[in-house]
C-alpha cells in the first residue's frame, strides 16, 4: 500500500493519456462482457433445446405446405405429436415497424410450453379464433396490453375479402422465454386459414414433430426429408438440437462472440503495451534514481506493472458494470421486431474481464520489463540512457 502514492503519481504525470487510455480499455471491455454475455446466453440456449422436437419447413422458396403433410409424417413410426403453424410477416402503422405473427394449432401449445405463453394462455388461444398472445418485448416496443385491439397489415399474405389488415386482441402477455427471444406474437391457426382465400386454405409453413423417443429424432428427421424429396412439398427437417447447436440466425455464434472479444483483448494489450512503454521511456531517470536509493529492480518492475494494472482492471471493472446495463437495453437499441437474446451477464463474465485484464496488464508490462532489467542506472541518472 505504501507505494500506492508512487503509482498514483505516475498515472497523474500524463493525466490526459492515462485518462484516454482508461477510457479505451472500458470500451473494450465493455464490448468483451457484452460478447462473452451473449455466447454464455447461446450455450444455455444451445443446453435447453429439446432433443425430441423436429421442425420441418419447406425446402424451397418457403413455398407453403399442405397440411396433409402433417397428417401423413404424423402416422409414422416414433411420432408422437405434430402441431402445424402459419406465419404473417407483417407490420404495425410503419413498413418498419416489423410484427412477426406466428398462427399456431391446438397441439402448439403443448409442445412449446417453453416458449413464453402460459398454459392458460395456451388454450385462451385455442378457444378464441381472434385471440393473440404477446411477449414482454413486444408489448413493451409497441405499448400494447391485455384487452388492445391488435391491427397489422401483411403485404405478402391477402385474406379473402382482399384486403391486407389482420386484427387480433390481446388476449395475454406472456413471459420472456430464453428459447424464444423474438417479440412473439401468437394467434389462432383456424383463424388465419379461414380468413386467407380459399386456394390457400389447408397449407401451412411449418410442421413440427415431437418424437417418442429422443434418440430416434435425428433418423427420422432424415426419413421425412426422404419421403418427401420427390413430391410436390419437398421438405428440410432438423432437430432442435441441431438447430440451436448451430447458434443464433444459422451463425456459430460462440466462435464469433469468443473472437470479437479476443480481438478487444488484443487491442488493450497493444494500446497499454505502448503506453507503458512510453512511460517508461520516458522516466528513464527517475526510475534509475529509484533504483539508486534502493529499490531493486523488480520492485521498479512491481511499479511499472502495477500502473499498467490499475488501468486495466479499473477498465474492466468498469466496462462490465456498463455491459450489464446495456444488456437489458439490447432489444430497445436493435430495430424493432429484431430478435436477439439478451447477454447474459453473470459472475463469472465479471471475474473473466478482470482476470483477463490482470493478464494483460503483465503482458503489457513485459517489454518494458526487460527493458528496465537491463537499465545501466548510472547512464540513465547522467542522461546518456
């Protein structure tokens, strides 16, 4: 503690690049616990999907399914349960204004009971044909709320009086669902097959299975590819697991997150590698004079490294606390209707940021180290250093 005034004293020499410095190493790290955050956020996705559910879309161009494709996979060997659902890619007043409506079956509800609405809410749905459901995003971005009349327009999807506005009434708002971070929006199947033009009724966009028997999942998600590859509803099929093992959006999300912060490791170790660096170069002489009055040289060392020290663990100390604010701020500063999970910013990310800004800051100090070892003290006190 007692050489705590001499570090302090070195900081303040420059204040203006110590301060630039600390400030860039928040940045920094900021990034990295939003970035190891959002990968710890991933592998618990990654952890909790279901290795007995198959999900099964159309293979080309989206191109809806009849649901007779559902009718015929659910009489095969090992399924259990099969639920259908359409989509309405919509919008609220604005074209911007994204709404993503998800027009589920009966079945849907018992098969997802992960995903944000509660049981009651489940078969509120099921009851009422005009019934929506809302998560906790959505009703937040849009100010809707229980007993709201729901309006959007949906170019791409006509109803049979030709028209393009769809309404609904908010009937629930669910919980936030780690396995659904989209701002969902739950509707009745028969509502929405009843009121498209007759040609388009009876098809969906997507089917899902819930097999017997978990590990009969990934052979039978190739048999329905295989069944259907040649009929007139070609389909892709995928378990769960591994479409959640492939990360967010068909991204290896844990790679990128773990690189992008190791890209923000690297630029603190370059920037405070040679800020130490110029500091010591330029105290030459009063380190030599510490020296002189007895200091050894890796107490001199000590001090250098504890300089760098300081800013780096004040840095990370600091750029997580703003990580873990901006976490719960992630779906107001993304665009509406986009679905990114929140990072999660536990502990173990804080004692991860410090930790790697301790190792930095010896990193950082290691070239100045071996500089200030072989320091001719009497050379650097006359000047000549």
């Amino acid at each position: 503690m007692k050489y705590l005034p001499l570090v302090w004293a070195a900081l303040r020499r420059k204040p203006v690049r110590s301060i630039v410095t600390f400030l860039s190493v928040t940045v920094a790290f900021t990034l990295f616990g939003l970035m190891i955050g959002l990968s710890a956020t991933i592998h618990t996705i990654e952890e909790r999907a279901r290795a007995d559910r198959i999900w099964v879309w159309p293979r080309f161009d989206n191109v809806p399914m009849p649901v007779t494709v559902a009718r015929q996979i659910a009489q095969m060997p090992g399924v259990k349960k099969v639920t259908v659902m359409a989509y309405l890619q919509s919008y609220i007043g604005d074209p911007k204004n994204h709404a993503f409506v998800s027009f589920v079956d009966d079945e849907f509800g018992h098969m997802f009971t992960d995903w944000g609405p509660k049981p009651e809410q489940w078969e509120t749905i099921r009851k009422n044909r005009m019934a929506a459901v809302i998560g906790p995003q959505f009703a937040k971005q849009y100010n809707k709320k229980v007993g709201d009349v729901l309006t959007v327009v949906a170019p791409r999807t006509n109803r049979s009086d030709g028209t393009h506005t769809w309404t609904l009434h908010v009937v629930g708002i669910g919980e936030e669902s780690t396995q659904n971070s989209y701002p969902y929006v739950f509707g009745n199947y028969d509502y929405y097959d009843k009121s498209v033009p007759l040609a388009d009724q009876g098809k969906m966009a997507e089917v899902d299975v819930l097999t017997a028997d978990p590990a009969l999942a990934p052979g039978l998600a190739q048999k329905i590819e295989q069944v259907f590859a040649n009929s007139a509803s070609p389909t892709q099929a995928n378990t769960e697991k591994t479409l959640y093992g492939a990360g967010f959006g068909g991204m290896d999300v844990p790679t990128l997150t773990h690189q992008i912060a190791f890209a923000g490791l690297m630029m603190i170790l370059f920037l405070t590698a040679n800020v130490i660096a110029q500091s010591v170069r330029e105290r030459r002489t009063e380190l030599a004079t510490l020296m002189a009055v007895g200091f050894s040289g890796w107490a001199v060392i000590a001090l250098v490294a504890a300089e760098a020290a300081v800013i780096c663990i004040a840095g990370a100390v600091c750029g997580s606390v703003i990580a873990a604010g901006l976490a719960a701020q992630v779906p107001s500063l993304m665009p509406r209707g986009w679905g990114m999970p929140l990072p999660t910013l536990s502990a173990a990310v804080f004692f991860w940021a410090v930790g790697s800004a301790f190792l930095l800051a010896l990193a950082s100090t290691a070239l100045p180290a071996l500089r200030l070892n072989r320091l001719d003290v009497a050379s650097a006190l006359a000047g000549r250093a």
